[in-house]
C-alpha cells in the first residue's frame, strides 16, 4: 500500500488533486495544522479517520509519521449522484452496492465483473472498508478505469437515495428462501453484497426490498463474496438479454 506519512507530504498530495483513498490521523492530535488538513481535505472530498497511534503506526509501517499519514488512491471516486445520473432509457440501470468488502482483492474482482456485466457503478463505503488503492487497480485488470466508484459516508442513506431515484434493492443473504434466480432484475436495480465475514448489516438487510440466496449443496454453504457477485451480475445479464423491463 502506497503510504504517504507528515503534515507537509500530505499537504502537498492535497494541494496538488492528487487522489487520495483516506487520510489517518492520530488521535490526541490538535491544533491549527491539524484543522487545515481536515479542511483541505473536506473540500477535496476525502475521508478522514481519527484512530489510535498504534493503529497509525501500524498503517504507516513507522513511527515516524508526526501522526498522520494518508493511503494513495488509484483513482478518484466520483459522487452517488454521478452514478444515479447515468441511467437513461437504452440503460434501466445497474448499481453493485458493497457492505463493508475489506479485502482490496475480491474488490478488484468485483469491479471486473460489475463492468463486463454492464454495471453503471460501484457504491462502496468510506469506513470498514476497501478503498480504491493499487491492489484493487490491479485485481480489476484495468476495469478500475473503466467503471466509476462512488464512496459514501452511510450506505444505508444511499440506499435510500437510490429507491427515491427509482432503484429497486435486492440484497444477498444465504438465509434468503427467494432463489436468485426468482428475482426480477430487469429493471433499475441496485444488488446488494455483505462482508466477507459477516455479511449483511442488520440495517443495510432491513433496507433492501428484498433478498435472495445462491443455492448451494454440500457442506460449505457460502460461496466467495466476488463469486457470488458474478453469478447474481450474470443472472440480471440474462434476464434483460431475454426481455425488455417491465
């Protein structure tokens, strides 16, 4: 991960636009210097997070960091309404929402797939998180590039955005008795998919519209988040090859 450490490094990152995934700061950490970074990068649009010097000295790799250090992003992410404004009527709309993936690798992968299955976007969260960072540049094969990413402070808010703007939510979740399959996905659609560990958020599953379940047999009953992204991205690739939206 390309760390970037110091008040003046990443002063100078922000002052000249260049991508930036987050900014960390340690906490405890005050004073008119601090303010101004939190500012700057406000009005850039970039997350800032305040956590423990440990967790600081962990993400840096040193100690020496003046207590702020912040992570290089691939590439910018572009605002929810950029995404919802690209849906028109050759396009009903597809949006891929992520709950919390950490790991930058299945990131990537989904990337890939949302953008071979003609998704419009990605929603990711700015918090518990992957961010947009080389590993994901490189696990998508290019499709970075490609296909826009949009971070948001509360998914669940832009969840609700997205239903106000028409969308139709259809989370993930292996507990789901509707078969994937069973789902009408040929309309504006937002899919939903859980962590790597945990999956869903209580609330996150509360605001989908509905859920489905990838059937599966045998005795591992979850299959890989960026699997499983594939599988249901294909399913609405086939319905709406087949026929026009309602």
């Amino acid at each position: 991960m390309n760390w970037m450490t110091g008040f003046r490094a990443v002063e100078e990152a922000l002052t000249a636009n260049r991508p930036l995934d987050r900014i960390v700061i340690a906490r405890g950490r005050h004073g008119e210097r601090v303010e101004s970074i939190v500012r700057l990068a406000k009005s850039h649009g970039v997350p800032v997070r305040f956590e423990d010097r440990q967790q600081v000295d962990r993400l840096a790799g040193t100690r020496e960091h003046q207590g702020i250090a912040a992570l290089a992003a691939a590439k910018p992410a572009v605002e929810l309404e950029d995404l919802l404004g690209a849906r028109d009527s050759a396009s009903p709309g597809l949006l891929v929402l992520l709950d919390s993936i950490e790991d930058p690798r299945n990131l990537g992968a989904i990337v890939r797939t949302a953008l071979a299955a003609g998704a419009q976007g990605v929603v990711i969260p700015e918090r518990r998180a992957a961010g947009l960072t080389d590993t994901v540049e490189r696990a998508s094969a290019g499709a970075l590039e490609h296909l826009p990413v949009a971070r948001v402070k509360n998914l669940v808010r832009a969840m609700e955005e997205m239903k106000e703007a028409g969308y139709w939510l259809v989370g993930l979740d292996e507990r789901a008795q509707k078969s994937y399959t069973n789902a009408d996905l040929r309309g504006p659609v937002g899919i939903v998919f859980g962590s790597e560990g945990e999956g869903l958020h209580e609330l996150t599953r509360k605001r989908c519209d509905f859920l489905v379940s990838i059937p599966t047999t045998g005795p591992v009953r979850s299959l890989n988040v960026s699997v499983a992204a594939g599988i249901v991205l294909f399913e609405a690739v086939r319905q709406r090859s087949n026929s026009k939206p309602r």
